[in-house]
C-alpha cells in the first residue's frame, strides 16, 4: 500500500556539506553564523540560538525574570511547551480563546481574559502564530503596552512567515521564538532560536543559556580562560554545532521550501474544494502554509483513521489546553469554558504539506480525502 507520511524533512547535500565541515572541525562558529543569518533573514537586531524550541521558550520566559505566583497569558489553543514553561517556575497560565478561521488567539477574548485576571503579577502574553499564518499582532502590540505586559511571540511553526510587510521576529514584539525542527517525536535536530531587538533581554538570555558563566578569553596579558565565575544561576540551552548547521541549510532555503509549500496548497485548493463534509483553510497573501489544516464537519477522528488505513497520515495541532488532564485538574476547567477552541478542535485535522512531496504525492491525498468524504453519510 502507498504511504504518505506527515512530514518528511526537507535533507538535500546543503546538510551534508555543512555538518561535514563541522565533524572535520573547519571553519568559523556554525552557532554564531546561523545566528547572523537569522537576524539578517529577519531584520531583528540580535538572535539567540537553543537546543530547542521549547528551550527558546523556557529560556525567553527566564530573561523575563518569571517567578512564582506571576501569571502569563496564552492561548488555549497552543503546543503544551508554552504552558509547561509557565509551570516550572511555578507561576499561572491564563488560556485565551481563538479565532475560528486562523486558529491563532483571539483578540476579544484576549481582552475579556484581561479584564478577569487583573492583576499586579500579570507578566506577558505569549502569542502563537499557527501553521503560517500571523496572529492580529497590532492590536496585541497595543493590549499589552496599555497592560504593561510583555509579549513573547510562538513562531515555531511559522518560520518565514509575514506580518503586513514585516518579517515575523521583526514585528514589535519583545521575544520571538523559532523552531528549525519539526516538533514532533524523534525530530532530526531540535535546535530553535529567539529573536528580539531589545539588548538587555539578549544579554539576559545570552548569559543565561549556558548556566550564568561569566568568563574571560585567554589573552597576551596573562587572562586565564579557564577561570569562571556565576553571579546568576541559568541552565544549559545553547545548541551544538552540528544542529546549527542543520539549521543555516534550513535557512537558507525556507523561502524555497515556503514557495513549493503554497504550490502544493493551491493543489489541495483546487482538487478538494467541492469536496463534501471539508472545509478548506482561507487562503490569504502571506500564509506560508507551516501546516495546512482542514475542518471535518463530523466525526474527525473516524476520518483520519480511514485516511490512515489508505496510507495517509494526518496530524492534529492541538489539543486545547483546557481539556489536558493536567490543566483540566489543576484550574478545574470545564469542557466549554473556551467555545471556539472546542468546536474547532473536533473538526481540525492536518494533512501532510511539506517540500519533499510530489505532485503525484498530493493528488493522491486528495483522491484518499475525497474517497473518504464521498463514501459517508
């Protein structure tokens, strides 16, 4: 049976080539070159590397001075990473609901879940931009500047992505955070990244990222480069050399992975538009297509196993935090607490779109949904 995974990294000889210079130890940083391209890819003025994308945001949260009791906001419809981050340092998620189209936060809601949780600890706003497409970040910008609150943007499935005109990790916000790995189990690399043009938080989150050492080169006065002090205890987040390199081949070639990306979601347009019991993403001018999500009018979870048992994979991006045991327990949050997240979570349902996929490999998605979704009732 022919088989067409969720995703498949996008490897060619760039990979290659650059791991094979750092395992024969040549060249400059592949850290601090991944960290130049980035800010010029972006136009932010400074970019931290990290082991990961959930390190990134552990790590952002950090130079932010979390501490326990503070409270942070996000939306309920986000990878589990952010909420967790706000846990370890015992301090408050507060969920938003979403949007229904885009499924990135909602800006009512996000107003109203301000007014409910006034508070004195309220710290930031985390804002995730889902699959490509930008939250409303404007009016965010402008929420959290009358709440005097942080903003630290989620852009892990949004790398090259736009705002307006505006290169997202460029846009207003204080931190933004990458992810150059496919977060999903057993990824090739893990390595993620933060953007910001805010010095004082890079240097926080630079000294930060390898436990707080503060030590000097060696140099022709006698300065001993072995010799470290800690003023402030952090955690170890830098990435190695070996993702970094990884992650400059991803780089430099998203723009062309984001353009076979949007060709392959025109496909998916035009083959599946009348198909019953779906509904297709809206389409709009700088969606990079990072997931590309449809709706099933009923019984989503059926679907997808009879996608699967046709050899397509599907993936779901998320389960709404709200209905996590953990979360669900914690706040005594109810089923219906946040409307919009609900109803669109059992309808969402991710099918595969990425560069390595072929033609063939689309139209044969598209003739398994559409077999699918004529053969039911």
């Amino acid at each position: 049976m022919r088989e067409i995974p969720f995703y498949v990294p996008h490897i060619d000889k760039s990979e290659e080539s650059l791991v094979s210079e750092v395992l024969k130890l040549k060249g400059a940083s592949k850290i601090e070159e991944l960290e130049d391209l980035m800010c010029e890819f972006t136009g932010s003025e400074y970019a931290i590397s990290t082991s990961s994308w959930s390190g990134a945001i552990h790590l952002s949260m950090f130079a932010l001075g979390l501490k326990r009791g503070d409270k942070i906001l996000c939306s309920v419809n986000s990878h589990p990473a952010i909420a967790e981050a706000v846990r370890h340092f015992d301090a408050e998620p507060i969920f938003v609901d979403i949007e229904g189209e885009s499924f990135n936060m909602s800006v009512d809601a996000l107003k109203k879940a301000l007014v409910e949780h006034k508070h004195k600890k309220l710290k930031a706003v985390v804002v995730s931009h889902i699959g490509g497409v930008s939250a409303e970040l404007n009016e965010i910008y402008k929420i959290a500047k009358e709440n005097k609150i942080k903003v630290i943007e989620d852009a892990s499935t949004s790398l090259g992505a736009k705002y307006h005109d505006n290169m997202i990790g460029n846009t207003g916000g204080d931190l933004t955070t990458f992810s150059f790995g496919s977060n999903l189990k057993n990824p090739i690399i893990n390595c993620g990244i933060i953007t910001t043009n805010d010095k004082k938080l890079y240097e926080k989150a630079v000294l930060l990222r390898h436990h707080g050492i503060v030590s000097k080169e060696w140099d022709l006065s006698g300065t001993l480069g072995y010799v470290y002090d800690i003023n402030e205890i952090g955690i170890k987040y830098d990435t190695s050399e070996l993702e970094a390199a990884f992650a400059i081949a991803k780089l430099q070639k998203v723009e062309e992975i984001i353009k076979r990306r949007q060709e392959i979601a025109k496909i998916y347009q035009l083959e599946l538009k009348d198909t019953p019991h779906i509904t297709l993403p809206k389409v709009t001018p700088n969606h990079t297509y990072g997931l590309y999500t449809i709706k099933i009018d009923k019984n989503r979870d059926d679907f997808a196993r009879h996608l699967r048992d046709k050899g397509v994979y599907t993936g779901l991006f998320y389960v709404p935090l709200h209905l996590i045991t953990y979360y669900k327990q914690k706040y005594s949050l109810k089923v219906n607490a946040f409307p919009v997240a609900l109803t669109t979570y059992q309808q969402i349902l991710s099918i595969p779109c990425y560069a390595k996929m072929s033609n063939d490999d689309v139209k044969y998605v598209c003739k398994v949904i559409n077999e699918v979704a004529n053969n039911r009732v």
